[in-house]
C-alpha cells in the first residue's frame, strides 16, 4: 500500500498524519502551510497545531528517494526528455556565445580607449617636458635675476624701442670711432696687398683644402638647418643660428656645446661675437638677430658660461648683423629699410641711432645685408632693391649708392676687404658674386655661377688675398696681380655639403675655412697636413 500526500500528490518522504482530519500530509510541505494559514488544516480548514500531527513509521525507517515519474519509464519518454534537455543546453551555449561576443566588444571599445587616452598621456608628458626643458634653459639663460613669482626683481628681458637720431652718433660713441679710424687707415695704409704676412695661406694651400672636421646635428629637427655663422676666439669657437630659434656656442677643441641660448621666437637670421675674452674664456658679448624684430645681446651671467639677454625691439624683422672694430658697436639691418647703431660698452646695451633709406628707395625696400668698411667710418647696406648704399656712421648720412645687381632679387651678404678696396656681394637670383672698386666706384669683376646657384654668404679672409662664396656650393677665388692686371682666379669648388650653405667664415690667416648650412653640420676645410694633425 502507497501513502500520497493530500497536499502534492505525490509519494511522501517523511509522512504525518493529521490527527483532525485523518489525512497524510508530507510533514515539511504541511508545516508550511500551517504557518501560512494561521494553524489551519489544508482539507478541512480546522484548527491544527504541529503537536497534532503523528509521524507514520515506515520501514525501511530514512526516507526513500522519489518515486520515478512515469514520464521516465519507457525509451522514447527518456529520448524526449533528453532531446528536450539538448535543446536547451544548446540554446543557453548560444546565450552564452550571444554574451561572449558582447564582451569581447565592450573588451575591444574598452582597450580602444584606454590606448588612446595612453597616447594623449604620453603626448602631454611629452610636451609638459619639452615645456620645462625649455623653461629650465631660459631660466638659466636669463640668470640668477630670473623669477617667476609676484615679488618685484630687475628686468633681465628689456624691450628698448629703437628711436630715429637725426644728430647722428652721440658723442663718446662718434669720438671712439673716429680716433679707431684713424689709427687703423694709416696701418692699413702700410700695408700692401700684393704682400700678404708670411703666416697667411698660399693659394696652392687654399686651392688643397680637404674637409678636416664635421660636426653633425648641432641644432633640433624642428624645424633642421642652421641660417647663420660666426667665428669666435681665434676661430676655436663656433657661433650658430637656427631655424629652431636658438643659438648654440660651439668649442670645437672639445666637440662640446658650451651653451644654448633660447629667447628667441623665430628664425634666428645672424649672429656674431666680440673679439674681446672673459676670463672664462669665452666671448665677453654674443648677439643674435632673429625674425621676431629683436636684437638680443647676451652677456656672461655670473661665474658661469651662462649668458644673459637683453633685447633691443626694431620695427621690423631683423636680417643681418655687424660688428665694428671698436668690438663695442654692432650694426643692424631690418625689414622696414632702418639700420641701427647699438652700443655694447655701456652696462645696458641701447641702440645709439636709426637710420631711414633715402627718400629715393622704393617703398617698402627691406634692408637684408649690411657690413663696415675697415676703417670703421663706412657702412655698407644691402637692400631689397638690390642696391648697395654707403652710410657714414657718425652722422647716418647716405654717401654713395652701387646699384649692384640691377634687376635682381635682394642682397644677401656683402664683405669688405682687410685693405679697403674692395667690395664682393651676393644677391637672391642673380648668379653671379660681384667685386667692386671701392676708390673707382663701379663693378671690378664678377664671378658668374650655374643657372639657378643661390649665394647666401660671401667672405674676404683677413689679408684680402682669398673670396668664398657659400650657397648651392663652396667657391674660393684667390687675388693675382699680373703686370699690374688683378685677376681674381678660382681654387676651390667644393660641392660635398649634402644642403644648402648658409654661412661660410675664414680662420685665422686663412688656414681654415668653416661652413654652415641647412643640413645642421658645421664642415671645416683645411690643407692636408693641417687636416691630418
């Protein structure tokens, strides 16, 4: 005989009977219902309590495992069960696959933008550093005086506003270049340059000039190229200006940069140094000119080769530099057809006096090129127009005018001879470097170049006897005097530079020959033995 709960129906695990009712109930499913009903029996609805229920003894006395429902008593039962149980595996694999494929996407989307945002972090620690870097380098430029807090400190960085000076040089500046000219016109007067010294470079040795150094990667590649070049202490120091806006001091005899200087916001376009020395062995004054429309002069700050600026604003882009023989006065050229006289010896550096281009020069001329003859009396300016004009310094008055490469684009470098006598130029499209006559005032002669060679700087050497001429190549022409006939003869075409020259500079008495150009390397050219040692 089976015993089946009134309740579910089924056969019973541990079964109770209601002493009330007489009915079999599955004690824990009966319980349940008593406490969901207030006490009350599930068939009849009298008042039954858990005391009233008697547990039937069954043998065995544990509870027997479910009877097997009759669904699972014949083969094809079980074969609908199971391929009911397939189907839905086989539907929450595809659920599972359905959520797979979703997270691997959110996974996708998710790394998509974790490398991104790696990458704009990576970018920003990038330029953050570049930021100090740069902010490190101007600090140490400008000095111990620097600050960047709310207290007040002296000025290192002052805009001095160039003022037009129709009386000319003040009088201490006009004193020293009048008694400097005439102490170097009657040196140089006993001089001849059919005699160059004994210690100056023959033409066989100029003419077997071999690369002897080559310093790469002087200046950054953003943007790359060096536009600017001079010598410094006896030519041992390189001074550089870059399409980076910096200026780096050189010292070849270590291959070492001694310092960058970053004050600049455009394309630096001339630099030089002053002859004079610190006793830290570099130059007492560099100066920079640059695109931004200033000057700045730069001046050993403390015990250190760290330098100092001051900048002196023109109102215009500034296109070359000069350096008097007094070593105390530099020239400047600007885009808006001014010239300025600035003063080095005074403890701020000022500019003395600007000059305008004569009435007579086409409106908006730039002046590019600018040179002192010598004596230091004399200035030549090169313009725009592609003419030449002679200032006299003291007073700015426009002495003379070469229309030097009439027709052509503006003047790009000009050089005097040691003796005085002699002019060379260079002009944009004119594909030749012209000689003039100073004393007889018009063209000596001109040394044609190829269809299309741009000339960006010419340079006498200091005994007049060797021209160079740097642009598209390197040309050296030497100084020959034959029954009174002056030729000036080529000896050297080199053409190894793999860019543009930009600047080209000669060493002392000749012996060297440096170069700088847009690919970022300083090349020196030297006599075989001198390369050797």
């Amino acid at each position: 005989m089976s015993l089946f709960c009134a309740i579910s129906g089924q056969a019973p695990l541990q079964p109770v009977l209601s002493t009330t009712s007489g009915h079999v109930y599955e004690k824990d499913l009966v319980l349940k219902y008593l406490k969901d009903n207030d006490g009350r029996d599930p068939i009849t609805g009298e008042a039954l309590t858990e005391d009233q229920l008697v547990p039937i003894k069954t043998a065995p006395s544990t509870p027997s495992a479910a009877p097997r429902p009759p669904s699972f008593t014949s083969v094809p039962a079980l074969l609908h069960v199971l391929q009911g149980e397939w189907d839905a595996t086989m539907l929450e694999c595809l659920e599972l696959r359905k959520q797979g494929s979703e997270l691997r996407q959110e996974l996708s989307h998710a790394l998509y933008k974790e490398d991104a945002a790696m990458r704009v972090l990576a970018r920003l620690t990038r330029e953050r550093d570049e930021a100090r870097e740069a902010l490190a380098s101007v600090k140490a430029t400008l000095g111990p005086a620097f600050s960047t807090g709310d207290a007040p400190s002296a000025d290192v960085e002052m805009e001095v506003e160039a003022e037009d000076t129709p009386g000319g040089l003040p009088a201490d500046a006009k004193k020293r270049v009048v008694e400097l000219s005439a102490t170097l016109e009657a040196a140089r007067k006993k001089r001849k340059q059919d005699k160059p010294p004994a210690s100056t470079a023959t033409a066989a040795e100029v003419a077997s000039f071999v690369q002897s150094e080559d310093q790469k990667s002087m200046h950054s590649t953003k943007p790359a190229g060096m536009s600017c070049l001079a010598l410094a202490k006896d030519g041992s120091l390189t001074l550089t200006g870059g399409l980076d806006k910096s200026v780096i001091l050189f010292d070849r005899a270590t291959s070492k940069i001694i310092t960058t200087l970053k004050a600049h916001t455009k394309k630096v376009t001339a630099v030089l140094a002053t002859v004079a020395i610190t006793s830290e062995g570099i130059p007492a004054f560099l100066v920079s000119a640059s695109l931004d429309k200033t000057v700045r002069v730069w001046a050993p700050n403390g015990n250190k080769p760290v330098y100092g600026a001051t900048a002196l604003t023109h109102g215009g882009e500034v296109n070359a530099l000069a350096l008097h023989p007094t070593d105390t006065l530099v020239a400047s050229a600007a885009a808006d057809g001014t010239w300025s006289i600035i003063d080095l010896s005074t403890p701020k550096p000022s500019i003395l006096l600007t000059v305008s281009l004569p009435a007579d020069a086409p409106e908006g001329t730039a002046n590019t090129a600018i040179a002192f003859h010598p004596d230091g009396k004399l200035l030549g300016v090169g313009s725009s127009d592609s003419v030449i004009r002679f200032f006299d310094i003291a007073t700015g008055a426009c002495l003379k005018t070469f229309p030097a490469h009439a027709a052509e684009g503006a003047i790009t470098s000009l050089t005097f001879s040691e003796n005085g006598y002699s002019l060379a130029s260079g002009a944009v499209g004119s594909d030749q470097v012209k000689l003039w006559d100073l004393r007889e005032g018009k063209p000596a002669e001109s040394h044609s170049l190829p269809a299309g060679a741009v000339v960006n700087s010419v340079r006498f050497d200091t005994s007049a006897q060797f021209l160079a001429a740097g642009g598209s190549d390197l040309r050296v022409w030497a100084y020959k005097k034959t029954n009174k006939v002056v030729n000036w003869d080529q000896v050297v075409l080199n053409e190894d530079n793999q860019s543009e020259l930009t600047g080209v500079e000669w060493g002392t008495d000749g012996k060297e020959l440096v170069t700088a150009g847009l690919d970022r390397s300083i090349r020196v050219l030297a006599a075989p033995k001198a390369a050797a040692e």
